[in-house]
C-alpha cells in the first residue's frame, strides 16, 4: 500500500475531486452543513470540520499535511456569470474574491509541501499566472500534465446528466440545486489526475 498521504481538502463540496483519491488520511472543510453532511456519508473515515476553509488554512496550513488542495468559491471569477449574466444585464457587477490570490501567495511561500489552489477560467486576466488543465486553472508548485477528460456535459445539463458525468448520486439526499452542487464538482478523474501528478504517481483512465 506504501505511505498514506495527509491531504487538507478545502471547500471540499460533496468532494467530486476526492472521490478516486487512493492511500489517504483526508481532513474535509466545508461550510454548508448539509452538503457537509452528504460528503461525511460518502468519505465516512475521512475527518469533516464544517467551517470557514479560508480561516482554516492560515491557522492551520503548517499542521504536517502532504498534500493541500482548495478549491475557492468561483461565481465572481467565472466567464458564464460575466458574459451570460453581467453582459446581459441580468446581474450586477461584483468584486473578484481576493482570497483566491491569497491562498495562492501563502500556500506559495509559507507551504512546504505539495498544494494546488483550483478554479475556473475566468473573465479577466489572471493575476498570478495559473496552469492550464481542461476548463480549470491550477495554481500548484508542481506540474499538471495535460489529459484527455472527454467532453463536459453543457452547461445547461440536467441533473441526471451531471450525475452520470461526475459519477455522483444525490438522489437519497435533501440539498437545494444539486444541478449546481454537481455542476461545481470538479470531476473524479481531474481530482486523481492532479492528486497523481503530485506525487508521481502513474496516471491511470477510468
């Protein structure tokens, strides 16, 4: 089995990028209780702290984890709210969460271990040049090879269809939008691809 990795996995959802992670000790931050209730059920050995993940990883970065990964809050980066939304007048203009930049730069300089800070692309220029990897950027200290995911179900899939593209049931449980929940689930394969090229380890396809 070899060593089992210590992994901090931040805005951790119902833990999509999770799901095909193999040989780990998790610990989980999420802030909704209820969706952090659904990823206890699906990883019941992994430790869950329902809470601020951005507070948690500056008071607790430095607590001997092998791997961080986090994924922040997207809609005020993301080109579908800024074209589809804004553009078309049917939300307003908002400010960029900075913290996404901010982890970036602490994990960058006071992290020694291996991290990655995920997101989407987004609309604007980023500030901190991030890797390239399917629709996602990554911010990490180490390289993401490119790999072939297949093609992502449309943006206006049924939940149905994003069940089947991330590979997730819901349907036991009581969440408002699990079409969206699903739809910001970074895909199992993605999440093993990164967690792999961290550490080396061979890629394998599902």
């Amino acid at each position: 089995m070899g060593k089992k990795y210590r992994v901090l996995n931040l805005y951790a959802g119902v833990g999509g990028n999770r799901k095909l992670w193999t040989n780990v000790e998790v610990t989980a931050v999420e802030l909704d209780k209820r969706i952090g209730m659904v990823y206890q059920d699906l990883y019941p050995d992994d430790q869950l702290v329902v809470g601020d993940a951005h507070k948690y990883l500056i008071e607790h970065y430095d607590d001997g984890w092998d791997f961080i990964w986090s994924s922040p809050p997207c809609q005020s980066h993301s080109q579908i709210r800024y074209r589809l939304g804004f553009l078309n007048d049917k939300v307003s203009a908002v400010y960029p969460d900075m913290g996404l930049y901010q982890e970036v730069i602490l994990l960058e300089n006071y992290y020694k271990g291996r991290w990655v800070v995920e997101n989407v692309k987004g609309y604007y220029k980023p500030l901190i040049i991030p890797q390239v990897v399917h629709r996602h950027y990554f911010w990490s200290n180490f390289v993401i090879s490119d790999f072939d995911f297949g093609c992502d179900a449309h943006r206006f899939a049924s939940h149905d269809e994003r069940q089947v593209e991330k590979g997730m049931n819901l349907d036991k449980y009581v969440l408002p939008d699990k079409r969206r929940i699903l739809r910001e689930c970074v895909r199992p394969e993605l999440g093993r691809h990164v967690f792999n090229c961290a550490f080396k380890r061979v890629q394998v396809k599902l």
